[in-house]
C-alpha cells in the first residue's frame, strides 16, 4: 500500500524536501510518496481536518508560517516541541481504529548535528540571529551543545518572547540584545546561528566585512537561497567556517524519515549520502 508524506507551507514551491525525502524512501525501499502542498496559516485547521477521511498518511514536514500554528491541529506534542511549542513534524500514529496525530520537533537536532560536525568547540560562546520558531531550536540546540548561554540580537527587543520561553524551558540562559549591536559580539563568538530571512543579514554582513572581520568560529545560516548569502561570503572570507542552511535542513529531514518510517539505525550515512546528492549538497557523515 502506497503512503504519503508532505511539506506544508506558504510559499511551498522553492522547497527541497520533497527532493530529500524522496531520496530516501527511494534507497530505503518505502513506498511512501512525498509532495509539497501550499497551505496559509488561514487555510490549515481546514487542511487538517480534511485529512483525517484519509487514512494514507505517514508524515507532514511543517515550515514557515505553519510551524506555531500547528500546535493546534495535533492530538499530542512530544519531545523538545513541548517546551518549544514549535512543531515542524507531525506523525500519523496508529492507536487502534484511531489515527493520532503526534508533533515534534527535529530542527533542534537539525541544528546540532550540522554544528557539531563543523568543529563546534565543547562550551561555545554563542550568538543567535532572530527571534522566531527556529530561533528558540537554536536556543535548545546550543544547551544540547554544550554553551553556558546565548546572546540573541533582534530588530524589536520586545517580540522575543519565543526565544525566552525557549530558555526558560531548556535552561539556557540568553540575554535579548538590539540587532544594532550585534556586530562586535558576532565577531567574537564559537558559534553564530542566523536564522534570519534571506538576505535578513545583509547588512550586519557589510558592517563585519568593513570593520576587518577576523572569523575563528562556526556559523550556521538557516537561510539557503541565494547561497552563498552575503554574511557567509563574509564570515569564510574572515576564515570563519560556514554551515549552509541546507546542512542544518538534510538533518532535521533524516529525522523526519525515522518518524516517518518507523526506522531507526539504517537511517545512516547511506541514507544522508543520498540526500546530499538529491539537492547537490557536500557529503557528511551524520
């Protein structure tokens, strides 16, 4: 019997995780069919209830601008999501005749996955860039990583209460700082995580590129298109090394395919080889 899969969002159509998926279930021999659908905030309580006269379902991968409103629309929450209260997973779960529908969250292993296989130091000094849904995962993933606490540099320092509940929950310590002054701090940190829109960094990058950057630490750039974006032309350029949002997303995609799947070590490096090669990204070992 054929399942499906799906990513939902607003916009959809630029999305690689039907590539990703796609590849794996390929090589994992799942007869899962995987596809993007094009869901507003407004639309999703209708999309789904619609779903539940469909007993098909695997898995849905939830993005922007779905991943808080998603909350809402599953049965359960599990994991790190609890605390987040950020869901970018959602599990269909067989209990009896009953379809439950469980929430997670796999950006926060998304993240440190992709800074951990960098050369992210022990204890970091660290820098969070936003402060959305995938700001507080970068909250969680830098406890997960070993830092004492984060400073976070946002455009309106009285809309962080995502990342603030995120430290309370992990208890990761952060400090909710103007972006205005984020470039001295950037300079100096082991780890810098943007979770910025494309392009959102511009001109924090120009400011770093002027001032004479000299970069010894990770950065990670949840955005990824255009790539290179400007700050990690910059922060190589500095002798920094970059993660590309693309790394961070083939992880927390990986482990989506297990929840979906059911599978546990055979989602392995086979596994992320495949889906590096679906979307042409350098090959790493998970």
């Amino acid at each position: 019997m054929s399942h499906l899969a799906a990513v939902l969002g607003h916009p959809i159509s630029h999305s690689k995780s039907p590539a990703l998926h796609r590849a794996a279930y390929a090589l994992l021999g799942e007869d899962i069919s995987y596809s993007a659908i094009d869901v507003t905030e407004d639309a999703l309580p209708a999309f789904m209830s619609a779903l539940r006269s469909e007993p098909d379902w695997r898995g849905l991968s939830v993005t922007m601008p779905l991943k808080s409103a998603m909350l809402h629309e599953v049965d359960e929450v599990r994991g790190i999501a609890q605390i987040l209260r950020v869901v970018n997973t959602v599990v269909f779960e067989a209990d009896g005749p009953v379809v439950r529908r469980i929430g997670y969250n796999t950006d926060v292993a998304g993240i440190v996955n992709a800074v951990r296989h960098a050369g992210s130091p022990p204890a970091p000094s660290a820098v969070i860039l936003g402060g959305g849904g995938t700001a507080a995962a970068a909250v969680a993933a830098l406890k997960d990583l070993g830092a004492a606490s984060a400073d976070v540099f946002i455009r309106d320092v009285n809309r962080g209460a995502e990342v603030k509940a995120a430290s309370a929950g992990v208890g990761l310590e952060i400090r909710v700082l103007p972006f205005s002054e984020a470039g001295s701090a950037v300079a100096a940190a082991d780890v810098v995580i943007s979770t910025l829109p494309p392009r959102g960094a511009d001109a924090l990058a120009d400011e770093l590129s002027a001032g004479g950057l000299s970069a010894d630490g990770v950065l990670l750039d949840a955005a990824y298109d255009p790539w290179p974006s400007r700050i990690a032309a910059a922060w190589q350029n500095a002798g920094g090394r970059v993660v590309p949002g693309l790394e961070m997303l083939i992880y927390q995609a990986a482990e989506q395919v297990r929840l979906f799947t059911g599978r546990g070590a055979d989602v392995n490096e086979k596994v992320i080889d495949v889906m590096c090669d679906s979307v042409g990204a350098p090959r790493r070992v998970l």
